[in-house]
C-alpha cells in the first residue's frame, strides 16, 4: 500500500474539510507513492518522535500535531533545519491530523476514558465535548478520579463544588469554550492565569489536565488502523511529556 492510499483511508474518517483555519493538518512530507509496510503513530512530530520513527524503521509517521506548525528552516545549523534533513535522507512520510481528528474522536475518547456519558456538543467549533457521570463524585474524589484516569501527580484546579454531576473536557488548549461549557466542572489544558477567576465567577471547576492528555490519540489510533489495514505494521511512539511533575 503507497502512502496515499494509507492517507486516503485516514481522511475518509478524518476529513481535511473539518480542520480549523489556522490548521495545517495533513500531508507533511515525503513521498506519496513511497510504499508503506511500517507506520509509528504519535502525538507529536518533534524532532525526538522522528528520530524514534527511523530508529524503529518506520516507513512513515502519523501523528496528531502537525510537523508544519513551526518555522520551516532549511538551515541545518537549526534543529528544524536538521530535523528536515533527517526526515529526507531517511526517506520517511509524515502525516498529521489535528482539528479534524479532534472533532471526531479526540474528545469522545478523552470523555468516554473520564466516565462521562450522554456526550453532546456544546461549541461551535464541535471539538469540545460535555456529559454527566453515573453517580455524582465528591471535589476530592473528582480530582483523584482525574489524576488516575490520564496518569497526573498533580492538576492545578480553579474553583470548587461539593459533588461534580456533569463535566465537560477539551483536550490541547480550550480555555475559549469555558463560557459555553454549562457543567459543574470543565477541564483543558494549557490554562492561563487569569483564566481561573473566570471560573470562579461562573461557579465553575475549572481542571488544567495538561497538553499532553492528548496522547490519549495514540493507542486509540493505532487500534483503528490495524483493523482497517491489518497488512501494515503500525506501532505507537513513547510520546512523553515535555514536562516532569514533582
């Protein structure tokens, strides 16, 4: 199978036509008739995960953020620079879907891992999703119930209620729609600071659950593909974190 029979199988599920403006999710680079034979699906496409990529002998790269978002340098005394040279001389293929991967799948599978139910939209953008828990969960409990669900020591938390019905989550960064999230608590990543006092003016639980729950994404994905394309062999990055948490 070529690489863009591999993306058109991706995209048939994860249309192009969905992602945002500002998105540069899609074809990245190398070659599209390269045949494809190993796949490392990723979150990132940084310039550790590549290395990863041709370490295990990947033919191509699939992953969640775009390779592209950055400033293309061509210069090799820049990492970019170098992590382009990589990708050529190792002949690999990247792809990447981003908001169209979110509006389809990311937030169900973020949502349906946290235990919520009855998921509906409740932005425009329908990345966002919102659902009520079987049982109410007490603060102390919800915040445990988080950090075991997606591996966290610790979650910086704005504004408190005494049990949490309903929660709405947003992963990546998705302070925007806490006005339109109309739930006991919310939870995103990349919080600003002053994003908390909006919280406690709405009577809200507002979650900072990182960035990185995203990664969610990768085994998710990979399982996805192998049922669609068993012939390839698809293997998932280690995607850590950028950050330690003590």
């Amino acid at each position: 199978m070529t690489a863009q029979e591999l993306i058109e199988i991706i995209e048939a599920h994860y249309p192009l036509s969905l992602q945002e403006d500002w998105d540069h999710s899609g074809f990245q680079a190398g070659d599209r008739r390269k045949e494809i034979k190993k796949v490392m699906i990723a979150l990132d496409s940084d310039h550790r995960t590549i290395k990863e990529a041709i370490s295990q002998n990947c033919d191509m790269l699939i992953t969640h953020h775009p390779y592209l978002f950055r400033d293309l340098s061509l210069d090799l005394e820049t990492d970019m620079g170098q992590t382009v040279k990589d990708v050529i001389l190792n002949d690999l293929v990247i792809y990447s879907s981003h908001t169209p991967l979110d509006k389809v799948s990311m937030n169900i599978w973020l949502a349906e891992a946290l235990g919520l139910e009855d998921l509906y939209d409740f932005e425009d953008s329908h990345m966002a999703k919102a659902g009520h828990f079987d049982q109410p969960l007490a603060f102390d409990d919800f915040l445990k119930h988080i950090k075991n669900v997606f591996s966290l020591k610790t979650v910086h938390v704005a504004g408190h209620k005494e049990t949490i019905t309903t929660a709405a989550i947003c992963g990546g960064s998705g302070s925007d729609f806490l006005d339109q999230a109309h739930t006991d608590a919310y939870l995103t990543g990349d919080l600003k600071y002053h994003i908390g006092e909006q919280a406690d003016i709405q009577n809200k639980v507002l979650v900072d659950i990182g960035h990185h729950a995203e990664v969610i994404m990768v085994s998710h994905l990979a399982d996805e593909l192998r049922k669609k394309v068993p012939e390839i062999e698809f293997v998932e990055s280690s995607s850590p974190d950028y950050f330690t948490y003590y």
